[in-house]
C-alpha cells in the first residue's frame, strides 16, 4: 500500500495512458478486467472516471490503485510516476544481462543514475574483469533470442528507428567535431526519454531487430563520450550494455566494434593485455562476418596493445597483416558506423604504434599522412595525429619542430571538450620537463600557457 503522502508524477501517469491510446473509459473497463481477477469490486463507472481525472491532474495518489495501475499498464510503477525511485538505489554493475529484458532494465537504471543529482556514477572505477567476462559471455552466447514481448499498444515503425538514427548521427558529430564532453549529459537525456518508450513497445521482427541494433549504435557513443570525458567506469557499463543491445540485434559486426572499443579504452587505461584480447575477441567473434575494413581495425586496436606490452614483433605483425586486409576493402560493403575508418585513420593508428614503439621517424611518417585527412569532421583525430607527430619530432630531438607542431594541436582543440585531449597535452609536458633550458621550449611554454587545455594539462 503507498502512503497518501507519497511523491508522485501526474504527467507520467497520464503519458503512459496515453502512450496506449486509451481515453478514460477504456482504461476503466481494464481496472475493472484486472480487480475481478483478484476478486476485487470497484466504486461505479463514474466514480472511477472521477478519480481517474484527479489523478492525472495531480489532485490525489491513487493509493488503493497502484497494484492494478501497474498490472493494466504493464509497467513498474516507478516508470508510471507513482513512487520515487530510491535516492540509495544500487549503482547498475558490470554483470552481462542474462536475457534481453534484463538489458533494457539495466540499461534504463544506468540512464537514470547517470542523470540523477548528486550521482557519484561518472566517479566509477572500472571493473578489470569485466574486460574477460563481456567478451566471453557474447561469444558462448548462441541461437536466436525472442525480442522482448510487449504490452503497451504503441507500435514502431521503419520511421521511427531513422528518426533514432538521425538524432544520434547529430550527436555523433557533434562528440567528432568538439569532444566527448559536448552533448554527453543531452544524449543520456534523449536515449532514458525518446529511445526508452521505444524499447518497450510492440514492432515486426526486422523493425525490432534494427531498433536494437540502432540503440546499441547509440549506447555505444554514449560509452564514448563518457569514455572521452574521464569517466571511465560509467564507459564501461555503457560498453556492455551496448554489446548486449548488439546480440540482442543479432548483429555480430556491431558486437564485435564494440569490443574493439573497449579495448581501445583497456590500453589507455594501461590494461594492455586485457586490450589485446578483447580485440582477438573482436576478430573471433566476426569470423565469416566482418569486411575487411573491420577486420583492419580489430587488428590495428591489437597492435595499439602489443606495442604498449613491448611486443614490438607481434605488433609489427598484426599491423603488416591490417595493412594488407585493408587493401581489400569496399566501402560498399561496410556498415555505415564504421565509414569513419578510411585511410587517414588506419595511418593515424600505425603512427600511435610506431610512438609507442619509439620508431620516431616512421611515427612521423604516418602522423604526418594523417594531417588534413579528416577535412574538418573529426576534429578530435586531427588533434590526436598532431600530438603523435609532436611526440615524434620530439622523440627524434627535433624541439622547435615538436614545439611548432604542438601548438598547431592546441589551435585545432581550441573548442575540444576532451579528458583525453588533455592526457595527450599531459603527456608531452611531462617530456618537456627535461628540456626547460630550451629557448624553444620556453618560447613554447609562454605561449601555450594561453590556450584552455594547455592549462587543463598542468592540472
């Protein structure tokens, strides 16, 4: 029984009325359906129809109602405004969800926690095993699962899942053009309100199926975003819960970026073997799958994680073998998410490598093929190859041309909203330190210390 007294959401309640397209009489005659039931009798037509209105205007709680409100609308009650979700609730894990429903169930408490005031979410650690459990959980995973079954009355359509795709497609760019920490919060609020009535509501099969692939697509940005914005414990989580969403789907390709994703985020974050094996995931899991084009960009994440282990012949290896896949690709044959990896970042991928390897001149080498490839859509790899090929001249000895180079990076990330934008920044401070006698260096460092990043970087 809930207390008169209880908070409750007026709108919520009616929206989800109306989400089912009943008018008042209608959801009295489903009252009725459910309370005889239970064996229960209820107040007259009118009566009921009375009540109904107060609720929805916020006038009184229906106390008494709550149970069949929930039984009638098919939803929990706290998604209907008739309880507040607890303040203490648990912060969602790392756990990969057993069944579809579990995942849209987990996936909607992370929204709501990365959304709640005071949330100590985005301060989350990550868990390094789960980096072997999600993996392995997706690849044992086998036969065809039933989407979940629905019982609200809306409907979705083809229309409804390119107006998903459309919206994320905005906030895609805007994470290439001005970092992670442009439009994160905004995504998190269009996926727990637009997408989320979505999930839960009635398709055909192929709709539902590009329905979840399309969320998986956008939890899978909103894994990067976070990740772009220092919160690494929360990528995480939004991580799984995009590579569930993808097997949901039954779209291998797209679990199989996702895991290359989070290896990427592994060897950032020094987990450099988990990173290794996470991208050998990739590629085993998309056997008879994957194009070339994502074959290439499975073993240019494995390389990324071989070279930080100083396994410089393996890396050597996966690189020569994602060069020549990479020869072989048709653009036309790829998946749209993954256009992105063209040329100029397959080069800017050998370049980290190569950095990490300290072979200055060959990291200058492909750094230097990177610089204007991207036209101006994605800023942030711009900034990223210039910083690679400051390293590298500096690296080589070559201080004036690693200063100059340095500070065209900072002019390029002048708008860049980026945690790691600033760890490269970090980075190569911390190697100017050596070097502080420097004319050039000095030089560098009054000018630099005008720009936001710089200063982020001192931090």
């Amino acid at each position: 029984m809930v207390p008169t007294t209880t908070p409750y959401r007026a709108d919520l309640l009616r929206a989800a009325r109306n989400r089912l397209g009943w008018k008042k009489p209608r959801l009295v005659y489903a009252l009725r359906q459910a309370a005889a039931q239970e064996g229960r009798s209820l107040p007259t037509d009118a009566s009921l129809l009375r009540s109904i209105a107060r609720w929805e205007n916020g006038q009184t709680h229906p106390t008494d109602y709550v149970e069949l409100l929930v039984e009638v609308y098919g939803e929990p009650a706290h998604r209907l405004g008739l309880v507040d979700v607890p303040a203490t609730q648990e912060t969602p894990g790392t756990a990969y969800p057993t069944t579809p429903t579990d995942g849209i169930e987990s996936l909607a408490a992370l929204w709501r926690a990365d959304l709640a005031p005071g949330s100590d979410v985005q301060a989350l650690s990550p868990d390094p095993a789960a980096w072997n459990a999600a993996p392995l959980a997706w690849l044992v995973s086998g036969g065809q699962e039933q989407l979940p079954n629905s019982r609200t009355r809306t409907q979705v359509g083809a229309s409804d899942v390119e107006t998903v795709r459309a919206t994320v497609d905005v906030y895609a760019d805007l994470d290439n053009r001005f970092g992670g920490g442009h439009g994160r919060r905004a995504l998190i609020q269009y996926l727990d309100g637009d997408v989320a009535e979505l999930l839960t509501a009635r398709s055909t099969e192929p709709v539902g199926r590009a329905l979840f692939a399309t969320v998986a697509e956008a939890t899978l940005l909103a894994a990067w975003m976070s990740y772009d914005s220092g919160h690494h414990g929360l990528a995480q989580r939004y991580f799984i819960q995009a590579l569930r969403l993808a097997q949901t789907a039954e779209d291998r390709c797209l679990a199989g970026s996702i895991l290359s994703a989070m290896s990427h985020q592994a060897t950032y974050l020094g987990r450099f073997t988990e990173a290794a094996n996470l991208a050998r995931a990739a590629q085993l899991g998309t056997t008879g799958h994957a194009t070339p084009t994502l074959t290439a960009q499975f073993l240019a994440m494995k390389a990324r994680a071989l070279s930080r282990l100083g396994d410089h012949a393996a890396c050597n290896a996966a690189l020569t073998r994602a060069t020549t896949i990479f020869e072989r690709n048709n653009p036309g044959e790829d998946p749209e998410w993954i256009g992105y990896f063209d040329q100029t970042e397959l080069s800017a991928e050998l370049g980290h490598c190569f950095r990490d390897m300290r072979q200055a001149q060959q990291a200058t080498t492909y750094a230097e093929l990177c610089l204007g490839g991207t036209d101006g859509r994605y800023i942030r790899s711009d900034f990223f190859a210039t910083m690679v090929l400051a390293e590298a001249h500096l690296a080589a000895g070559e201080l004036e041309r690693a200063c100059r180079t340095a500070l065209d990076a900072l002019t390029i990330g002048r708008q860049l909203k980026s945690a790691r934008c600033v760890s490269y920044l970090a980075a190569f401070r911390k190697k100017l330190d050596t070097r502080s006698d420097s004319t050039a260096v000095a030089e560098f460092l009054e000018e630099a210390a005008g720009y936001r990043m710089w200063q982020q970087a001192a931090g």
